[in-house]
C-alpha cells in the first residue's frame, strides 16, 4: 500500500493515517554502500484539509543497518522525524499533484528520510576505529630494563 490521501475523505473530518511503507514502496535509491534500509517506514500521521491546502502532521520512524566508517561493525540507527509537518499547497504554482482525488505522500517521506541519513555513519561518537587498539600501547612498555648483567657482574665476583 502507498501512502496516498483522498481528498473527498478530508472535506468533514481530519484523517489518521497508521501504518507501514513497505522498502518496494518507498523505493529509496541509497548509493551509500554502508546503509541499509531493512525495515519498513513506520508513519503516525493526521491529516486536515485547510482552505486551499492539506496539512499533514505526525512522525515517521525508520531504523536503519548502517556500517561504521572507523571500525566496519555494523549496527542500527534509528531516525525519526517527530514531529513531521508538511504543508501541501492545492492552489498556485506549487500546487501538489492530484489524481483521482488522491495525493500520494510517498515521495515527501522519501525525500526527507533521504536527508536524514548519516554522512559518515559512526558506531558511536568517539569510536576509536580498528588502528588504535594495535599500535597505541605497545610502546609504553620496553625501555630500562637492561641493569640485570651488572648484577650477575658481581654474583660472579662473590664466587671467585
Ligand atoms: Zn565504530
């Protein structure tokens, strides 16, 4: 099922529209090889025809399977935008493309999903990435530790 409004359905009463957007539906074109979408888009929405317009408000939730650029381990983000609000023009220039009374608000979630996703996916704010662990500590150690043969030294006098 797409996410579409029917306007004749608006003209009494506000609408609520629950459910889930399905990955065919949504159809998101994600060129970042370390971010899946796995799950379908969760949307909690209320819908309310203004004069010359629709008014959707609600939130969209969807978590993604990112791959962190320092380490590589995979993990999920969720990305959640609450409160969304779009404003859908059906008058004027920018007027909102009607079929058969229907708006489809598909592509708008797509849109703004799309600008919510991370740039550079991290597993964590700080994470250190795969180099730290091997090399950083392995120079504290080693040093002074050569005074053992003048002690032998002497052990080797007492005998004599
Ligand atoms: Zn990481």
């Amino acid at each position: 099922m797409s996410l579409t409004v029917n306007l004749r359905h608006l003209e009494n009463r506000n609408l609520v529209l629950r459910g889930e957007l399905s990955l065919a539906e949504l159809d998101l074109d994600v060129r970042d090889e370390l971010i899946r979408v796995a799950q379908p888009v969760e949307y909690d929405l209320e819908i309310e025809k203004l004069d010359d317009s629709v008014l959707v408000q609600g939130e969209i939730r969807v978590t993604l399977e990112c791959e962190c650029v320092r380490c590589l381990k995979k993990f999920a983000q969720e990305i959640e935008l609450n409160p969304w609000t779009l404003h859908l023009p059906l008058e004027g220039e920018e007027k909102v493309f009607v079929d058969n009374d229907c708006v489809d608000l598909t592509p708008f979630v797509r849109e703004d999903i799309l600008l919510e996703f991370p740039q550079h996916p991290l597993c964590q704010k700080d994470c250190a990435g795969l180099n730290k662990k091997s090399s950083g500590k392995a120079q504290k150690t080693g040093g002074k530790t050569e005074t053992k043969p003048s002690a032998w030294a002497k052990l080797d006098k007492l005998k004599l």
